[in-house]
C-alpha cells in the first residue's frame, strides 16, 4: 500500500522560535494521522523540529540530505536520501511530496514553494507574512492555502489527500 508523504520545508538557521513550534506540532500531527514526513534532513531549524515532531509519535521520516554524506543530518531521520545536490534537492523534496507546508519563510523554502507550484503541488503557507502570502496566491490562486497554525493546516492536507 502506497504511503502518503507530506512535506514540511521551512528554514535551517533562521527559523525563528514560532516556525519551531510550529513545524513539531505538524511533524506529531503527520506522524499521528499514519502519513510519512519529509524534510531537507539537517539537524537545524524547521527540518528538525518536524522530524523530532513526527519521532515523538513514532512516525517514520525522510531527509533529502545536501550532501555526499549525512554529516549534519537529524538525529530524528530514518531514511536519509544522499543527494550531493545542495540546494538542487529542493526538487527532489517536492517532486516527493504530496502535498507542501511551507512553515516559516526564507530562500530556501520560498524555491521549494515556487517549484511546488510549478509541479502543480497544493502549498499551504503557514506563515504570518503577508507579503509571501500575497506573493505566491497571486502567482498560484488555485494551489496556495493559509494556515495560522498546525491544526489548520494538517486539516487542509487532509482534504488534499482525500481528493488524491
């Protein structure tokens, strides 16, 4: 049976308290409705957060890893994907995934959503900037989606993957 993967990208070293919070909440939520996260990998920021999120729970996660090796890698990853890619493995991260959260905003994250959109992925921004929100609903109306916190956006997955 095909398992569901949600990806939560967000920002390493600029994540601010808020993304953190926000991204375990969402990694325990993933693990808890039996769906598979996916994140960049690395033991910072968001990528951790949701990861030790989602262990909490006992939920299975991947890390798509920027490098030749897992130096750097979460302690929370059971299946690291070696990219030696850098940030060419944004790609690979939303190809991956059925569904984006963008949690919190920085370049990084802002390329993930852009081609998430490309790819025709449903993007929800669990973001307070209204700039970003404004920025990618006016680039994709139909594909990008708000959510104030956690329990909003896993809601909006769960529509998402319903229609899946």
């Amino acid at each position: 049976m095909k398992k569901i993967i949600i990806g939560v990208m967000g920002p390493g070293d600029q994540a601010t308290s808020r993304d953190l919070e926000h991204a375990y909440k969402l990694g325990q939520l993933i693990a808890q409705a039996g769906w598979v996260l996916l994140t960049g990998g690395r033991n910072a920021g968001v990528m951790n957060a949701a990861s030790k999120g989602a262990k909490s729970n006992d939920g299975l996660t991947i890390g798509v890893l920027p490098n030749q090796n897992t130096a750097g890698m979460s302690e929370f990853v059971d299946i690291a994907i070696i990219t030696d890619m850098g940030n060419a493995r944004n790609n690979i991260n939303v190809l991956s995934s059925e569904v984006v959260i963008a949690c919190g905003m920085g370049l990084g994250t802002a390329s993930e959503v852009a081609l998430a959109l490309k790819s025709g992925k449903k993007v929800i921004l669990l973001t307070e900037n209204e700039e970003y929100q404004q920025f990618f609903q006016n680039l994709a109306p139909n594909d990008v989606f708000l959510a104030t916190n956690a329990d909003e956006a896993i809601a909006l997955v769960q529509r998402f993957v319903v229609a899946l």
